[in-house]
C-alpha cells in the first residue's frame, strides 16, 4: 500500500467512525475528557489501531514511522481527541520492553482496549528539569514498597486509574542510580489528588501526595535503581512528536477559518506561519526518516514546534478581534457564554494554556542545554547536503576550497572572481555536475548542483556558479535540442548568464527592447539567456554580448560578486532557444533551480559562520572564563543552530521531492534564518566581527546579498499571499 493510499483508508475511517459531537468538542478542547480519550481508544481497537506506534507482536498494527505520522496528523484535522498519550506512548512502550510477562499480561490489555487511564508522576516541586534531584522515596517492607513523597505538574492524574512514578529506592547511590519505576494504582490508600488551575482556568495539570502508599513490589518494573535508564528510554520514544506538527496543522487551519477572505497583511502573516509550518515538517519527517541518530533534532523541533505554536494561536486571538478577550465557560462556573462564532471557541483559553508548551516536556532553556553541550562543546561535524551517493563530489568541493579558497587568499581575488578560477570548476566537472550525461554533465539534477554550492557557499566563493552554471543549464536542459550549448557550457569554453529579472519585450521581428537587472556573472558572460514577452508567450532568447545594441553595466555587490544590468535596444539575437512562445517551463524550472541552488550556497555559509563564531567563543576569554562558557551566549549559539539545523532539513525535503513549487517557500525561510544567523555571527563576535578583516562580516554580507537575488524573502511572502 502506497502512503498516499494509506492516508486515503484513514480518512475514510475517520470520516465512518468518528462520532460528529467528539470531533466538535475535541476541534476546540483545551482540556479532553476521560470519556472522548478512552471512547475513541475503545474505537480504534477494534480497528487495531488503538496503539499506533506498538509493534505487531505486543498488540499494536505494526506501521512505518510515517504511516503512524499520517494517522496522527488526519486525526488532529478531523478533530479525533488525542490518545492517553501516558499510557500509549509512554508506559505501554516501557512495559512491554522491561516490564515481565506478568505485568505485560496485566497491563497492556487495558492501554489497548481503552479501558484503563494513565498518568504520569515525574517531575516534583523541586525536581523539574533536574528530574535526578527527586526526593519521593520508596521503602521495601516485605512484598511491598512504602512510598512517601509528592508529585507535581502529573497532567490527568484526576481521570488516572494507575500512574507510574519514578522513585528513590536507594538514597545512598549517586542521583541518578538510585532511582527506580514503579507503576502505583490512582486509588491506593494514601493518595491524595488535587487538580491545579491553569491560568486558562481549567484542569488538567495535578498535584499527587503519596502518604505511606503501600504498593505491591510487583508493580516494579524490571530492576530495583534503574529507573533513569527507562525514563530515558520512555523520553527518547517520541521523536517527532516533540514537534507537534498535527497539532500545529489544526491551529492554522483554524486561524483560516477564523480570518475568512483576509486582508494583505493577514494574508502575509499566514503565508510566513505556513513556512515556518512546512520548516517544522521537514525536520519532523527527517526524524523519523534519515537522521534517527542525530541526537539535536528532537530539540530542534520541540524548540521550533512550540514557538509556532505559540505563535499561531496568538494570531487566533488577534483575528478575532475584540471577542478574542472573551472568556469561555469550561465547565466548572457560570459564566455567560460569550457571542463568538463557533471557531473561536476556547481560542484564548487555548492560547493561554499552551504557554506551557515552552515549559513541559523540558522547558526551551533545557532544550538550548542540551543543544549547547553538544554542540558547543564537542566536535560535531557538519551535516551537508549530501547523500552518501554524493559524498565524493562534497569532499571534492572541501579540498577544492582548503586549498584554493582560503578566506586570506579569497580577500586577494578581483571581485567577481577569474575566469582561470571558472575553468578549474570546468575541469572538476562542476559546471556540468546537473546536466544530462549525453552532454558531459552528471545527470545529478539540481541535488548535485547543490551540493557543489553549499561548498562554495562555506568558502564564499566570488564566482557565479548559481548564475552561469545552474540557471542557464537547467533553462536550456528544460527546452530541449540544445545539447551543443551545453557541453559548451560544461566545457567552460563559454560562461553563460541567465538574465531574468526584469523587463525585456519582443517585437514581431524578435527584436529585443528592455533592460534586465542584477544578471548574476553579467559581468564576465560571453552569452546572455534572456527572457521575453512575445505575442506568443515567454521565449527565451541567446544574446552575444558584442551583439549590437546590447550595453551591459557591470558592478560590484556588498559581498565582492560582479553582477550586471543589460540595457537592450533593438536587439537582434543570435537565437531562439526552443520554440518562441513556449519557454514558460523552461523559464520557471530555471528559477527554480537557481532559488534552490542560493539556498544551499546560503546554507554552506550559515552553517559555516555558526561554526567560526563557536570557535570564536571558546578562544576569546573574558573575566577569566571562555565566552563559550556564558550560558547567554551558549543559548545564542543553540538558537542559530536551530536555525540553519532545520532550514537544511527544509532544503533537503525539496531537492529530494523535485517538487518546484517548494522553491519560494525555502527561500523566504532562508531569507529569515540567514539574516539571523548572519547578524548573530557579528553580534557574538564583538567589536571584531564589524572589521573586514573577521570572516563573520564577510558571512553576513553574503547572506544579505543572497536574500535579495531572485526576489526578497518579504516579495516571495507577498507572491505567497496573493
């Protein structure tokens, strides 16, 4: 079964079987039900699908990671409530992995079936984030542990029928080795429950006293103080889910609702959310896809996922304008209800919960921790675009660049770069590196071209690959016929320049009239690809520079690039490349390619210029301690790693699906990400970073310069809007 057939045979499922008062109530509940989280359980059991991600072997329906990804979003769209994700994705994985035969036997069933509610009992009033500093202790009398002590922040825990806890048995033993898990009926004698207010005024979080709870010692699971491997094991599980990409889905399907046919400025703010969102997804599907080993990604997400969270439901509440105020009763007064469109119900209830989002499961702080010890304090290598197919031709472009890039000798260069330079890029087979092998290139597409740029974006290279390599092959690969022109330009006998941006009319005669700005390489080109209006339609058309009537002005960018503006009056061309008229393909699949390629350029220099201020950081000393030791400075770091980590992901997604569309979309949020990480660049460097002769200037003009070619993050956000 295909993905798409699978997503095909949940909707139908869900639109069959989902009860329409559940769906309503759970499109807008801050704060689900006993009863809709254990009725749909029950549901979905006889489906088989009640326990999405358990192996087939302990009762659950054995899915790929992505087919359990589909289900969940469908769900969250079609207003299913969420599951007792304590006892689903929590203890049941812990127990059917540690726990014995008797206890799988015991529990398991009831997790399946929708019969039993789970909660959970970690943190403490003073063991949140320092979880191994927890003080409820557990005494062994007999056949029993003594259990004394409280819990706090235990979501659902007034619906609970068991709670698991984690819990000292050995006080002796370092913090974490005297820990262990133990599984504690909800109405033990001793237990006393007492739900909290959320500033939402509804309950869901709880606090739980064990007053010497008696609890069976066979409710231990697998061995007395191993308590913290299982915990880590059970918070180790969820992956993508840290990114809450369902959930995010459904705020903003909900924010469209609510604004209805919207203005611009609306429309602006919801195409960048929609950026962020498809950001967000790309990481979340690389966490269950190729990088299940990267050990950042999930903070990554939860850092990213609950940011937009955050900030999608604060739009909610503004589109809703002076009703977004409004309180809505949630059970427990009898306060009047307030005149709002159904869409907005608990809408601001939601927003206000949901600043916890940022808080639990290891709060932003904690997640910028753990990105800043890996990351800051090791040596952990740079990611890339590469496949392992392309690892050869990455390498080629990082010895390349080591030995003939080196920022010193880059500084020496003439703007723009050499033509001995572009040459060597010929030789190494760069130029041809997306081209179809029939005319000496690779045949690697737009995947191998990015690649080669991410290298030349690390060194900031000055010559115009993007320019005179991607765009003109991609425009004449896509027209067809035109294999000579292509294994010139592979040759690097002849550099071509596509000049798109701005406007050029054809007459009847094909005579070009008009002017085309920021050509990137006009300044070295030997021939010009530019587009047209004609009668027909679009057409592209070959222009030699010394052809008569062609004036080009060249000049120098912030980042030492040589572009150039064309005036053409009267042109009459060398060519028309494909049929006049008929170019539209051509045209967009070189843009295309050409706004992808200056993201991975972009990427190579983000990633790059994170590195250099890392470095920086832990060489430049102050009051006696390295820079890279201030935990302000470390979370800087840890957030411009977020930046370029899950930008990288969104590029990739896109060179892997082929999908040109995507290409706008990528650009905008390496528009954003780029500017930040750029500017961060200069702003932990200190005084230095404004001197031209540190790297991190040089990054950051490289990264401007890169958002404003082929249209601005702010234009592709307007295009997007409309």
């Amino acid at each position: 079964m295909t993905d798409d057939d699978f997503r095909a045979e949940v909707r139908d499922f869900l639109r069959h079987h989902l009860p329409a008062d559940m769906a309503a109530r759970n499109r807008t509940a801050v704060h689900p039900t006993r009863e809709d989280t254990l009725g749909w359980q029950a549901i979905l059991a006889r489906r088989g699908w009640s326990v999405p991600s358990w192996p087939a072997e302990h009762g659950g329906p054995g899915w790929t990671p992505l087919q359990r990804y589909i289900f969940e979003e469908e769900q969250a769209l079609a207003g299913a409530p969420a599951n007792n994700i304590q006892g689903v994705s929590l203890v049941g994985p812990v127990i059917y992995t540690f726990g014995n035969a008797a206890q799988r036997a015991r529990h398991l069933p009831g997790i399946i079936e929708g019969k039993v509610f789970w909660s959970q009992g970690f943190s403490e009033p003073n063991a949140g984030s320092d979880l191994a500093s927890l003080r409820t202790r557990a005494v062994r009398d007999g056949d029993h542990y003594i259990v004394t002590g409280q819990k706090i922040w235990t979501s659902q825990s007034m619906m609970a029928d068991w709670i698991f806890c984690l819990v000292r048995t050995n006080p002796s033993a370092k913090p974490q080795r005297g820990i262990s898990f133990l599984l504690v009926p909800a109405d033990a004698p001793g237990i006393t429950i007492r739900p909290i207010r959320s500033i939402d005024e509804g309950e869901s979080l709880c606090e739980v006293f064990f007053d010497a709870v008696r609890v069976a010692a066979e409710n231990l699971i697998g061995e007395e103080g191993r308590g913290w491997d299982y915990a880590k094991f059970l918070l180790g599980l969820e992956r993508a889910t840290t990114a809450e990409v369902p959930r995010n889905k459904r705020y903003l399907a909900t924010l469209k609702e609510i604004l209805g046919s919207a203005d611009d400025a609306w429309r602006r703010r919801v195409a960048r959310i929609e950026v962020d969102l498809r950001t967000l997804e790309a990481g979340a599907l690389r966490a269950i896809g190729a990088d299940q080993d990267d050990m950042l990604l999930p903070s990554a997400l939860k850092l990213h996922g609950c940011d937009l969270m955050q900030t999608t439901l604060k739009a909610q509440v503004e589109a809703l304008g002076p009703h977004g105020l409004a309180y809505w009763p949630q059970g427990h007064d009898d306060a009047p209800v307030p005149p709002v469109a159904a869409h907005g119900r608990d809408v601001a209830a939601e927003f206000l919960f949901r600043r916890a989002a940022t808080i639990y499961g290891g709060s932003s702080e904690v997640q910028k921790n753990i990105i800043a010890k890996v990351f800051v304090d090791g040596d952990m290598p740079a990611k890339g675009l590469a496949t392992d197919e392309q690892r050869m031709m990455q390498d080629s472009v990082a010895r390349f660049v080591a030995r003939d890039y080196a920022f010193d000798a880059r500084r020496r260069m003439p703007a723009g770069g050499t033509r001995a330079m572009w040459r060597q890029f010929a030789e190494l087979g760069w130029l041809g590196a997306g081209l179809p092998e029939e005319t000496g290139g690779f045949g690697g597409g737009i995947a191998d071209a990015a690649v080669i740029a991410e290298g030349l974006g690390r060194a900031l290279v000055l010559e115009p690959y993007v320019g005179c390599a991607v765009m003109p092959g991609r425009a004449l690969a896509a027209a067809g016929g035109q294999q000579a022109l292509l294994a010139v330009l592979a040759s690097g006998e002849t550099i071509f320049a596509f000049a798109h941006d701005g406007d050029v009319r054809a007459d009847r005669d094909l005579v070009l009239t008009g002017r085309k700005v920021v050509v990137m390489g006009g300044a070295m080109a030997d021939r010009f690809l530019v587009s047209a209006y004609t009668a027909e339609g679009p057409t592209l058309f070959l222009v030699d520079r010394g052809t008569p009537g062609l004036a080009v002005l060249p000049y120098r960018t912030l980042d030492a690039r040589m572009v150039a503006d064309i005036e053409l009056a009267g042109v009459q061309p060398a060519a028309v490349i494909g049929r006049v008229g008929d170019a539209g393909p051509a045209i967009e699949a070189a843009v295309a390619d050409g706004l992808l390629a200056l993201c991975a350029e972009s990427y190579g220099a983000m990633d790059q210029a994170m590195r250099i201020t890392r470095d920086y950081l832990r060489l430049r000393q102050q009051f006696g301690a390295p820079l890279s030791t201030f935990q302000a400075l470390r979370h800087r770091l840890a957030e411009m790693y977020v930046a370029v980590d899950l930008s990288g992901a969104f590029l990739r997604q896109a060179l892997a699906s082929g999908d040109v569309a995507l290409a706008p979309s990528v650009k905008i949020r390496f528009g954003q990400a780029g500017f930040f990480v750029g500017a961060q660049a200069v702003q932990l460097h200190g005084g230095i970073g404004m001197t031209e002769e540190c790297q991190a200037g040089h990054f950051f003009k490289r990264l401007c310069v890169n958002d404003l070619l082929l249209g601005t993050a702010e234009q592709h956000v307007g295009r997007m809007a409309s």
